[in-house]
C-alpha cells in the first residue's frame, strides 16, 4: 500500500475515533454554554469575542492555542498528501476541498485573536512592563515583543525629540497633575455588553447596588464591574 | 496597525456570521460522503436520503454546488415568526429567539431561500420583527445610565448595532458622574 491510500485511511479513520460527536448544538438561546461540552474551537472563538470586546488584556490561552495550531497544522498535512494521489475520487476531492475551507476558516479566528492581543500589547507596552503581574497574561513571545517595542518607542522619542530638551522634562512617565498619566492604560470604565454563561456571584455596581446576574441574561456595565467573573469564565463578552 | 481601526471598536456583521456558521443545521445530502474529522469535530457521514447534522458553513458550501437542502430551523418557519411577531408587538419585554437568528436567517434566506416555504413572506415577518426589537431596544437610551442597563433577550447582531452609541453613551455619562473627591471604590487603576 503506498502512502497516500495510507494517509486517505488515517483520513478516516481519525474520523472515527479521534473526535467525538459534536454535542447538539442548536442555536437555541444558550444551550451551548455548558462547559463540558464546550468544543476547542468554540472556545477558541469565545475567547476571541472576549479579546475583542475587552478593553484589557486578558489572559493568553496557551494550552487551548497550541492545540488548535497543531490540529491546523495535521489537518494541513493530510490535506496536502491527499491533494497529491491522482487517483483520488471525485468525493474524495470534496472533503478535502471542505477540510482546506475550514482550515482557511480557524486560521482567521486565530490570527485576528493574535493581532487583537497584538495591537492591546503595543498600546499599552509600557503600562504592561511595569507590573510583573500583567506579564503573567502574555505568552513568552508576546512578553518578548512587548519589550523590544517599547525599547524602540523609548529610543526613537529619546533620539527624534528628547535629547534636545532640558534634563527635567526628558523622562517619559512624570506625573503632571491635572493631566491624564503619560503611560497609557486601558480604561476599565469602559462599558461592555456582557452575557452570562451561568448563574454569577454578585458584584457591586459603580453606583453602589448589587447585581446578580442569572444564567442568560445581557447586561452593559462597566468592564471593571465584571473584570473577576471573566477571569473565572463565568460570563463571556458579546 | 495590528488590528485596522476599524475593527477596534466594534466586531463587523462578517465575523458574526462566521461565528454563527459554525452551529449546526439538518441537511438532506444529495452526495455521499464518509464520515470525515474536521477541527470542529467529525461530521457525516453523508448518505441521501437521510438528514445529516452538519455546521451551516458546510451546509452552505454544499448547497452553492447543489449538493443538498438546507432543513431550515423550526424557528424560520412563517407560524413560527408570525408568532414571534404578536409577541414582540404585544409584550413590552423582547421575545425569546435564538442568540444568532439574524445571521442564521440572513445565511439561509440568502442561499437556500428555495428550501424554505414562502421566503418572501419570511423575509417580510424577519423585518417586523427587527423593527419592533429596534424600537424597543432604542427605548433603553432613555434608561441609560452610568452604571447597568440590562438587555436580556437581546440577539448579537442587535447588540452589534447599538454597541458604539450604547457604549459611547454610557462612557460620556460616567465621565459626567465621576466625583474627583470621592473615587469610586471598584476602581484599581
């Protein structure tokens, strides 16, 4: 047997046992909130919502990244051994055809979850690097690329404008009073529409009240209000 | 720019039909096709003339080559909407739909509009229905303020399209309540 028939079978055969039926999904209000149930990509993508709707940045997801890469990446390669047997049927070349469209669809989701975290890192590079404890949340990659973005920020303001001006007002995070800080930092007032994926502890609102969401219900408030619940993935941003 | 302005702000109507895409949707298959492992899990298999359960981006895909018909949900039926409709006209409150009908229905209405029984009827109650949501979610300005406005029942398209004014609004009174003496607790920055 030559490799490709080998391959066409693995096809398959990762087909039956790799991955287990997906659970029904209907669409129906929030039947796919349960966590079990809950499919890498799903996650993925609501992770991503919360990326995108958040004015923070959150916690990367390593773990549930690397392995949505490495399924692109073993899907990519059985996709591109099948691609070169001549003697592929007719249904044999749709499948791959609809395996190629869903890689094409996951590598979206993830490059715009990467550059959402991207443009939230070179903005807030300097506000990030002073607390050990943000770094926590980025990959060692994103950390590394932080770094070196805002050495060269510091560098290029240092060389173009800086260097020209008296020693006093030459640092880049003085606090001038009645002005906004000169490290930028996301605003956590921001209000953001939240849905809860299960019945939440209450928080207390900035006007004083408390509020306890129930499972399915939306809300728009404050980030910072629901800052902790995001953080236990008992609420996702939508 | 590692994310283009335009998409700082707001997540667009495409990225929430990709979204949407990815629930899962009857078909009856007119090819048949070995059950076969996608990233979002296996699928198939495929065998006419029994109903398969398959993510609407297949569907979709399979239906532009004519390779099936699309089962349209029970909710995107003209009883069903018309329902819905009595409901949201006669109920202050909004009426239960799922999360992503809009993009769902846009999907199927644009596509697999033969499959469905008197589209243009469906097309027609779809509007109602949005226009009678839109009034009342545009009612909820009225009731915003600095701190919580609750929108239970609202769908991600609607959500998406009061986001900036929602969201600027609320941010625009924050601001015109923040106290300088008294900071308010929950803050940490």
């Amino acid at each position: 047997m030559d490799t490709s028939s080998l391959n066409q079978i693995d096809f398959i055969a990762k087909a039956r046992n790799a991955s287990p039926s997906p659970p029904p999904r209907d669409g129906f209000l929030f039947t796919d909130l349960d966590d079990a149930q809950e499919l890498p990509l799903q996650k993925l993508i609501r992770h991503w919502m919360n990326e995108r709707h958040a004015p923070d940045i959150l916690p990367i997801q390593a773990e549930l990244l690397a392995g949505i890469l490495d399924h692109i990446h073993k899907q990519s390669s059985t996709v591109s051994l099948l691609r070169t047997d001549p003697d592929a049927s007719e249904d044999e070349h749709f499948r791959i055809m609809l395996a190629q469209t869903e890689i094409e669809r996951v590598k979206f989701v993830v490059r715009s979850y990467v550059r959402t975290r991207l443009s939230k890192i070179e903005d807030y590079a300097r506000w990030i690097l002073a607390d050990p404890l943000l770094q926590g949340r980025l990959s060692e990659t994103e950390l590394k690329h932080a770094k070196s973005y805002a050495n060269l920020l510091a560098t290029h303001f240092e060389e173009s404008v800086l260097k020209a001006l008296p020693g006093a007002q030459q640092s880049l995070d003085d606090p001038v009073p009645f002005m906004p800080p000169m490290i930028t930092a996301p605003d956590k007032m921001r209000p953001v529409f939240v849905l809860a994926r299960r019945d939440c502890p209450s928080v207390y609102l900035p006007d004083g009240t408390k509020m306890e969401m129930r499972k399915g219900q939306i809300s728009l408030t404050q980030y910072r209000v629901i800052e902790s619940l995001l953080f236990q993935d008992l609420v996702e941003l939508v | 720019m590692a994310l283009p302005q335009s998409l700082r702000t707001s997540v667009t109507p495409p990225e929430l039909e990709l979204i949407a895409s990815e629930q899962l949707i009857d078909i009856v298959p007119l090819v048949t096709m070995e059950k076969t492992a996608f990233i979002s899990g296996a699928y198939g298999p495929l065998r006419p003339p029994a109903k398969a359960r398959v993510p609407l981006w297949i569907a979709v895909n399979l239906k532009l080559k004519r390779k099936c018909h699309i089962v349209p949900p029970e909710w995107l039926s003209v009883e069903s909407l018309q329902d819905k409709l009595t409901r949201e006209t006669s109920n202050p409150g909004f009426s239960e739909l799922p999360f992503r009908f809009a993009e769902i229905s846009k999907v199927i209405l644009d596509i697999a509009s033969d499959d469905l029984e008197n589209p243009d009827k469906i097309r027609t109650l779809l509007k109602d229905i949005r226009e009678a949501r839109q009034s009342k979610s545009r009612e909820g300005i009225s009731k915003l303020d600095h701190s919580e406005l609750g929108l239970s029942g609202l769908c991600s398209m609607e959500i998406n399209e009061i986001r900036p004014f929602f969201i600027k609004g609320m941010s625009v009174l924050t601001k015109l309540i923040r106290d300088p003496e008294h900071p308010p607790k929950l803050d940490e920055t």
